[in-house]
C-alpha cells in the first residue's frame, strides 16, 4: 500500500469514526478519549457542550413552567383580558339619500358625516334598505366610523304620517298599517322588535300625527325624537299642542321608559346655507360604548347610555343611588346652565357650574338633565328611575 493510499485510508477511517459518534450521541453513549484519538477527542468535547446547552435548556423551561403556574395561581379561574374602555361614539340615527327622498347620492352623504368626524351614522331611507356593505369597505374605519343599516317605515293613518326609524336591520320592513294612529305605531314597533333592530319613534308633530295619548297606548317603546333637524317637524309645539319634549315627559310620568333621541332628518346636502332645508348637523346622539360595532353601538342606545344634543358635549353622566352628576366639556367662554328634571316635567335644581350634582330625595319619579349653553345648544340625558324611599 502507497503512503498516499495509507493517508487516504487513515482520513477515511476518522471520518468513519465521527459518523458513527454522531449517531452515538442520540443513544447517549460515552467514548473513552484514549479509544478516540485526536480528533475523535475534538467531537467528545462537543458532545459535552451540547449535553451543558440541553441541560441549560431543561432548566430554562422548568422555570418558564414554573413562573407560568405561579402566575395562574395569581388569576382568578375562569377571568378574561379587561375589556376596553368604553368612551364616547358620535352619530346620527336618521339621514335620507337619493334612495327616497334626499338630494345626494349614499357615497355623498356618507362623506359629509365622515369628514366632520362622526363616528357612524344611520342611513335611514323611506322604506328602502341602502345597502352599507360597500359604503363600510370604502369609508368605514375600525374605531373610527361605521354604517349601521337602517330604514325609514313610513305608515300613515288616514292623512296622519307615522313614521317609525329601525336601526340595525337586514331587510326591509313594509308598512304595517293599523285601525288608528296607536296600533299603526303598535303594529310597526312590533315588526320592527321582530326583525332583530331598534326602534325609533321619529317627529311626533309633524303633521300633528302622533299624541302622548296615543304612544300611551304603545307596548314596547325605545327610541323617540325629541329633537329633529328638519326645519317643519313642530318640535317646540305649538296652538295648545304640546312640545316632543313634553310629550316625553308626559310618556316617563306615566312609567313609561323611552329614551331621547336628537337627530338630523337630513335631506339636502346642496344648499347647506338654506337655514329652511332638512341640513346636516342639526342634533345627533352620544352614545357611551366599548367598541364601535353595530351591536355595541344599538345595545347602548337600547338600555339608554347616550345623551343627545345640538351642540353641547359632556365629559361625563355618572349616575349612583344618591346622586347624579353631570360634567360638562366647556370651550372658549362659553356658559352653561343645568336643570335637572323629574315627574311632570318639573324643574327639580338648577346648577350654573361643572360638575353640576343632583342629590336624588326619592319621591322624583325620574330624574333627567337638560343643559343649555350661552350660545343656544342643548343636552339632554336619559332619564333614571328613582324608587321611592
């Protein structure tokens, strides 16, 4: 045999070695260095190391595991991430489109809301469902805007115009109809229940078609306009007709729990300066909520966490069994003044500073706010129930 054959041979016989080492390594056999030779020597010490990284590894997870128990040991069984924080939600419950009998295009108005920073809006055409899938996939936002589905179901009874909003629906609801003006209304609350959405009782006097006796005679209120954009909707009342608000506060005298609605009846994007068109911007609600989602915004409406206004914001309602207390958000130098209204519609306090603090006596029937600022706009939040004591 050549030396060259001899060395080839020798080169051949390591690399045997440290094959089969390798495999050795995944048994857990030892190999004695004598045996090895140099450079078998070389892999057994590698071997050692690797063995030293695993061990380290083991005890890294030994202590991840036992850190993790500990900690679950810390949280109650069964507790959930904290849910976020709810806060604030502009929007407007009542806009009509091209759809029926607006001036512009769903694209158009839903633009003008958007680009003044509401939060979601309700396209509320007479009794025809816009879609909003495409409108949300163009110009909704998570967090920051959203269209919910809505419709204008427009009745009448006799030459009396009944029109009733559904929030959050997902098909049209025809007309009703009904043998006088309060089961037109029941029929159509009914129908509306039905379908899954929220109701909404809009304009009570335009037309002078709708009484605090006839929404008396109503199952199943929620929702109801004290406040409308449009410029012929008699909202103060008037010839010995009583005003929406009176109306409402006629309905929470007699235990009927329906919350407050403003709102803007917008028609006309096209002529904004025409203070006797149905412009946007009129009233809008402020609905307090978790997340901006269809069903989180209508649950809040719901059970009446929001308060309406033209105008005036707030930071705060907080409500307690002994107090209700208002904090306003005030700008510039303008002023405002706080009453607090219970059963009958009487003037229960007046406060002229922020916070303002109802002390709750117990024989006020409900309690709601009504704030006013030295520039003409207005609050309104909902009512709550005081249990005589």
């Amino acid at each position: 045999m050549s030396s060259a054959d001899a060395d080839s041979k020798s080169r051949a016989g390591r690399h045997a070695g440290i094959g089969h080492l390798a495999a050795a390594e995944y048994s857990g056999f030892r190999y004695d260095r004598g045996r090895l030779g140099g450079g078998a020597l070389e892999v057994a010490v590698d071997w050692r190391r690797s063995r030293l990284v695993v061990l380290l590894g083991v005890v890294a997870l030994l202590m991840v595991a036992t850190l993790s128990g500990l900690m679950s040991a810390q949280q109650p069984a069964g507790s959930a991430a904290p849910a976020p924080a709810a806060r604030w939600f502009k929007g407007n419950t009542h806009t009509h489109t091209l759809n029926s009998d607006g001036d512009s295009t769903p694209d158009d108005v839903v633009r003008w809301y958007r680009e003044r920073r509401y939060h979601f809006l309700v396209l509320s055409d007479h009794d025809f469902l816009t879609p909003v899938e495409g409108l949300n996939a163009a110009l909704g936002a998570e967090g920051r805007f959203l269209l919910i589905p809505g419709e204008e179901v427009s009745d009448r009874f006799e030459k009396l115009p009944v029109h009733l909003n559904a929030l959050n629906l997902r098909a049209v609801i025809p007309p009703q109809g009904g043998t006088s003006v309060a089961d037109v209304v029941t029929r159509n609350v009914a129908a509306i229940r039905a379908a899954g959405a929220l109701s909404q009782v809009n304009h009570p006097n335009f037309g002078w078609a709708l009484t605090a006796a006839d929404l008396l005679k109503v199952p199943g209120l929620q929702l109801m306009e004290i406040f409308n954009g449009h410029p012929t909707v008699n909202n103060v009342g008037g010839g010995g007709a009583p005003g929406v608000e009176q109306i409402w506060d006629m309905l929470l005298s007699a235990g009927v729990q329906v919350f407050g609605v403003a709102s803007d009846d917008a028609h006309a994007l096209q002529a904004p300066w025409n203070p006797s068109s149905a412009r946007p911007g009129q009233g809008w609600v402020m609905v307090r909520a978790d997340r901006l989602t269809p069903e989180a915004i209508v649950g809040a409406l719901a059970r009446g966490d929001f308060y309406a206004s033209t105008g005036v914001e707030l930071e705060d309602i907080e409500v307690t069994s002994a107090t209700v207390t208002i904090r306003i958000k005030v700008t510039g130098t303008t002023r405002h003044r706080v009453q607090f209204i219970g059963k009958g519609g009487r003037v229960l306090a007046e406060e002229v500073k922020s916070p303002a603090v109802y002390s709750i006596r117990g024989d006020e029937g409900y309690v709601r706010a009504k704030v006013f600022d030295s520039n003409g706009k207005v609050a309104w939040t909902q009512p709550v129930r005081v249990q005589p004591r």
